[in-house]
C-alpha cells in the first residue's frame, strides 16, 4: 500500500480518488448529493467549526461521521476539502491561485463559516485581485457578510473610480430596488471620496502658493540686501557684478525685478490701483505686492540720517517747533 499519511497524498487521493488510501471515518455530502469521503482528524486539525461538529456526531455514535455542506457547488466543497489537506503549508501558490480563480467567492463564504483563516485571507486578496466593476455589488455584500475589510475597500474604491460602469450593471438596479441601505452606503462613501479629492486639491494649491511666496520672498530679500543685477540699494556702493552673485530662481528674480522696476517709476497709489485692476483676487499677487511696498518703506528708511540718539531726536522736534513760533 502506498503511502497516503501525508498531506500531498491525502490530495493526491482526493484528486484522483484513489480506493487504496487509508480508510475514511467521515463523509461530507454536498448540495446537489454528492458525497466526499474524508478524515476526521484532518477536517478537525484544519477547522476549530468541523471539530466541534464532528465531535457532536461522535457522541451521537454514529458509524461514519456526516457533515453537509449546502449552498455552494460540489466542485468548491471538492476544492475545499483539498485545500484542508495542505493545512496551507504544503499547498503551492499556483494550487491556491486556480482554486480561487474558479471559486474565490465559495472558497472565501467556506473559510469564513469555518473559520479557516489561511484559506480565507488567500480568497480575500485573490477576490479583490480580481474584481471588476461588474461584480463590484455582488462583491461588496460578500464582504460585509465575511467580515472581509480589504474586499470591501477594494470594492468602495472600485465604485468610485469606475461608477459608471457599475450603475449598468444588473446588480446595481437589483441594489436600488431591494436593498437602499446599501445603495445609500456606496453613494456616501463616493460623496466622502469627492470631498477628500477636493481638500486635497485646495491643499496642494495652497502649498504652491506658499512655495511660490517662500520664492519670492528670498528672491526679495537677495534683491534688497545683498543686490541682483541692476536692483538693489548694495549694487551701485558695492559694484557687486551679476556674474558674481548668480540667482538660481531666474524666473521668480526677474519677475521681481520688473515689478520693483515698475513700482519705482509709479505712485503708491497708482500701484495700489494696478493691484486691484490686476490681482483682483489673487491671494500671491496681494501678499506680494504688500512684501514690496514694505521693502520700499524699509529702503527709504535705510537711506535716510538717522539721529544719533533720542535726545538728538527731541531736540530737532523743539528746533522745529521754534521756527513755527518764530513764523507765527
């Protein structure tokens, strides 16, 4: 007699249902009659669920141990009852692959009521894999009754992305009709997608604002301190050559320059009035425009004497205050 303790062969048996493998104390008989013999150690040793019913049908003595396995097709309680066999260590990648590709959904409805639960994440990531929008419906309720969480978001994320597809599908309009529940569910998750979509949107635009404005600002600060080209209060004290001083944001430095060029030929009002023609609601052309009024004020202020101290400072007011008594 062959040898069929192990795994592999207890398989091999049930593939080719060869007469000559130790003898069975178990029997799993399927929806439509069919009767796979088994083992009740192996069925035990795989599934905390077929033990404990196994044991009952113990101690009710009976012969051969009976467990039915209804609502799923033969082929799936054949190809989970193999699985069981391997006990996920012996079974191959591409063994598991073909099973879910043919029974996915069986094979993950049987290890979750029988709490397989190397089985059931294999059929889970295998379902998802293979998902499409079609199925998306179908799907979705199988997860939430398998308590599948990577299913059901793959599911979710699906419908969102391809909606229109699944509002075609037979499923969808079997969905609006006999279960608004969970219609509603697949409508607020898309709402919730929208939303994030569009704060994520805002905040990607609000940081580009921010960068161009941290660009400008050092820009500003290089133009009014250390000098850039022909702007600048150092250049012409300095005679600093724009070869030397290479700015390594040309674009934002000459927009710059233009602007400084433009506001120092213009009145403050004027340029105030060519803001809001031009800016009306841009927030960057605000904020910039009030970094270059302020760099004005400051480089006026630079240029000016400053009085030495305070008593200095007190005494031109007295002086100026004299000289208008005098005229009085």
């Amino acid at each position: 007699m062959r040898d069929f303790e192990g795994s592999n062969g207890l398989r091999r048996w049930h593939e080719a249902g060869d007469e000559s493998a130790p003898s069975t104390d178990a029997r799993i008989v399927t929806s439509d009659g069919e009767s796979i013999p088994a083992h009740s150690s192996v069925l035990a040793s795989a599934s905390p669920v077929l033990d404990r019913m196994l044991d009952k049908s113990q101690k009710n003595c009976m012969l051969e141990r009976t467990i039915h396995i209804l609502g799923v097709p033969c082929d799936a309680v054949l190809a989970f009852v193999q699985l069981l066999y391997s006990s996920g260590t012996s079974v191959s990648s591409r063994d598991i692959e073909e099973a879910i590709e043919k029974h996915g959904a069986a094979l993950l409805v049987l290890s979750h009521v029988y709490r397989v639960e190397w089985l059931k994440k294999e059929a889970e990531s295998g379902t998802a894999a293979r998902l499409t929008a079609e199925r998306v419906v179908d799907m979705l309720k199988l997860a939430k009754l398998c308590d599948a969480p990577k299913l059901y978001l793959r599911c979710m994320r699906l419908a969102a992305k391809d909606f229109g597809a699944v509002q075609q599908s037979e499923a969808w309009r079997f969905l609006q009709l006999h279960d608004p529940a969970v219609e509603r569910e697949i409508l607020q998750f898309l709402e919730e997608t929208d939303q994030r979509e569009r704060r994520w949107r805002r905040t990607k635009e609000a940081q580009e604002v921010y960068h161009q404005l941290n660009e400008a600002m050092e820009c500003l600060h290089q133009i009014c301190s250390e000098g850039c080209t022909n702007v600048g209060p150092n250049d012409a004290r300095r005679g600093v050559p724009s070869s030397r001083r290479p700015c390594a944001r040309v674009r934002t430095c000459e927009g710059l320059r233009q602007l400084i060029r433009h506001f120092a030929a213009c009145g403050r009002n004027q340029f105030k009035s060519r803001m809001r023609e031009e800016g009306k609601e841009d927030v960057t052309w605000r904020l910039l425009v009030k970094k270059v009024i302020v760099a004005r004020v400051m480089s006026g202020f630079a240029t000016r004497k400053v009085p030495e101290d305070n008593n200095t400072l007190r005494a031109g007011l007295r002086s100026r205050g004299g000289n208008k008594r005098n005229l009085n």
